[in-house]
C-alpha cells in the first residue's frame, strides 16, 4: 500500500491497516529510523496487556538471535 505526503508533512494510514491494528483518532504511533527502512509501530493504550501472551509457544531465545544476525549484516 502507498500513501502521499501532504505539504504539511501528513499522510493517511489506509483503513485496512487501521483496523488491523486497532488504530483510532488520538491513537498514539512509533517511528522507527533504521537507517533505510522506517518502522512505524502502533503503541498499545495497555502495553502490559498488549503483550501478554506474545511469546507463548516461540522460541524466543532463536528469534533473538536472529535478530542480532540481521543487524550485524546491516551495520556491516
């Protein structure tokens, strides 16, 4: 999906992508500068309850490893 951004430095985050994500009016969202890419990222209104229950059944110890992979290949 693609959006435009306006003279004032605003966008529009597609209807689709809000209702995933539960993004309302006053939602509040993080920008995430990772050189090339930017990550925008929905903060949960609960963050505790946002994130209970996101590791159940994940090997969370090879996921961050990786992780730390991709970034040494990026900041190689």
């Amino acid at each position: 999906m693609q959006t435009k951004v306006s003279s004032r430095g605003q966008t529009s985050i597609p209807a689709q992508i809000r209702k995933k994500y539960g993004i309302k009016e006053n939602s509040k969202l993080q920008w995430i500068d990772e050189g090339e890419i930017i990550t925008v990222v929905p903060i949960s209104e609960d963050p505790i309850k946002a994130f209970r229950g996101s590791s159940k059944n994940k090997d969370i110890v090879k996921i961050l490893l990786e992780e730390r992979r991709k970034e040494r290949e990026r900041d190689e």
